[in-house]
C-alpha cells in the first residue's frame, strides 16, 4: 500500500482545494491467461495479480537451484514477451509526459 501514498495524498489535498504535484505513478502489473476460441473470441481464464517474469523452461524445486541456469534453459518466447514487458514498465515508470509514448492514447 505504500507505492499508493502519493496518490492518496495528491487526491485528498486536490479534495481540500488545494494543488499538490503528483511524484510517483504506482503500477501494478496484471498476467492475464486467455482462450481464444475457434470463432477468435476470446475468454478470460484467470487473473494474476503477480505474474511471473520467469524466462527459463523448468523452475520447479526439484530442478532449480540444483544447477547454475545457461542460455540454454532460457524460453525463447518467455525472453521475447518479457524482456518486451519488463522494458515497457521502465519506460512507463520513468516517463514525465505520458503522452510521449502513449501512441494509442488509452493511458491518460
């Protein structure tokens, strides 16, 4: 709850009529898994509010931590989406005006 503060106090002192500058954009980062049927609708299946970043093929305890990981245990499409996703939150995070990579205008 504490990444929220900022915005919790710039909207009770916008409340009290008074203009305070918003100094952090808390985020959160939602894994959504989804079917898409035979007719391309898609479905919601879950929602994960903590969605893993993980990029290796097998993490299960049995095997990892019992050897050092190499780039032959690296899931091509895992690095490809999540490297992708990872970058963007930075980007999202350390932006100023977010119309500056906002090209499809939904972030406002």
């Amino acid at each position: 709850m504490a990444i929220y503060a900022p915005m919790i106090r710039h909207h009770c002192m916008m409340e009290m009529g008074q203009k305070v500058e918003v100094t952090a954009r808390p985020f959160s980062v939602l894994g959504l898994d989804l079917l898409i049927d035979e007719k391309m609708k898609s479905w919601i299946l879950e929602v994960n509010d903590h969605p893993s970043l993980n990029i290796y093929f097998d993490t299960s305890k049995e095997f990892f931590g019992q050897r050092e990981m190499t780039d032959d245990d690296v899931c091509p499409l895992d690095f490809y989406i999540k490297s992708r996703l990872t970058n963007d939150m930075i980007n999202l995070a350390r932006e100023k005006d977010i119309s500056a990579i906002d090209s499809y205008g939904c972030l406002e």
